[in-house]
C-alpha cells in the first residue's frame, strides 16, 4: 500500500507543479508586457517670424501659468504638468537645429505679381509684359498647385461695365500664360471690376495703378 500511495501521490505532485508553472508564465508574460513609464522630453516654444519677416506675438499657457512673446526667436520651455518657464532669445543655431528641417519642409510662400493696363483696354502696358518672363520663371520653380489672376480696374465707368473689363483683362493674362505651355486646370479667373482698389479713389477717377490684374502664384 505505501507504493500505491506513493504513485497516486506522485501524478498529484506533477499537476500541482505543471499548474503553478503555467500561473508562473502567464503572470511573467503580463508582466513583461506592461508598458513601462517614459519620461516626457520638455517642449520648446519658439516664436519666429513669417514669409515676409514680420513677427507676430503668441502667449504660452500652461498649468496655471503664461508667458508673453513678442520677440524675434523668444522662446520658452514648457514641461509637463508645470507652467512655462522664463522667456528667453534662442540662438540662430540652436534654432536651425530645433525647427530647420520642419522650416525646409514647408512649402514656399505664395508670390505675387501686379501687371498694369493701359486706360480702358485689356492690353499690358510695355513694362507689365515685360514682366511676364519672370512671372513664368516663377511658375515653373514653385511648381504650384494653383495660380490666381483677378482682374480690377480703376472707377472710371459703371459697374458692369467694369466688370466686363476687368474680365477680359484676367482672360488676356491666362491666356498669355497658357501659350507658354502652361496648364489651364491651375488657373483660377476672377474679375473685381472697380472694386477693391489698389489706391483707393472717388468714383470716376482714372488711376493707373487700379487697372491692373494680380497674378498669385502658390
């Protein structure tokens, strides 16, 4: 009887064993796959200036606190939980390497071109067409996804009239434009007539600069 005793316990022994192994494992494995806690880098906030060189102001909240910038590269650093720390001016290189590739990976700002007409007609004056090449050379190294021409006109006339004008007007330039090989899909033809002047005027008054097509590159 003792063997027996001995072999019925043995088996018992096993299972206990295996189970405890496999509780051991699967509490190993659920260990193993809880994420562990990284700490957070601090941001930086920097505040540059845009396309044309011109710097706004923003305010930097956070945790009960702001600060005010309003300088040229005036940044602070704001980590988590906690409000921003004291301004200060970062330097040109450490702001090249902060923000320089997200700075290059934008695209570049729109550019615009203003060509005059001479009074009443949809014909460029010497110097606007003289102006077109450029305008091309542009065009093919921004490679946009859409170009604008808006036609305007000055206050001489009634307004349908100038409508009509200003149209035409757009219409010539695109039309200037697509014969050096430009695609039409990417031009967008708008006419104001006589408003929105370049120099506001009383009505009837025959500015030069408010006849005139703006061509919008982006």
């Amino acid at each position: 009887m003792p063997g027996l005793a001995a072999w019925t316990k043995s088996p018992l022994s096993l299972r206990i064993l295996g189970a405890c192994a496999v509780a051991s494992f699967l509490f190993f494995g659920c260990a193993a796959k809880q994420p562990k806690p990284v700490a957070r880098t601090p941001d930086t906030i920097v505040l540059l200036p845009d396309a044309q060189g011109k710097t706004g102001a923003i305010i930097v909240s956070g945790a009960g606190g702001e600060r005010y910038l309003s300088e040229t590269r005036q940044a602070v650093i704001v980590g988590e939980g906690s409000a921003p720390g004291e301004p200060f001016i970062l330097p040109e290189k450490d702001v090249a390497a902060l923000a320089g590739p997200a700075l290059r990976a934008l695209p570049p700002p729109p550019v615009q071109f203003i060509l005059y007409f001479e009074h009443g007609t949809a014909n460029l004056t010497r110097g606007s067409r003289a102006l077109l090449p450029k305008v091309m050379k542009a065009i093919k190294e921004r490679s946009p996804v859409d170009i604008s021409v808006v036609g305007h006109t000055d206050t001489v006339g009634d307004r349908p009239y100038n409508y009509r004008l200003s149209l035409k007007r757009a219409q010539a330039v695109a039309a200037l434009l697509t014969s050096e090989g430009l695609d039409p899909s990417i031009l967008e033809i708008a006419s104001h007539g006589k408003d929105n002047p370049l120099v506001p005027t009383g009505d009837q008054v025959p500015e030069p600069r408010n006849r005139r097509v703006e061509v919008t590159v982006r």
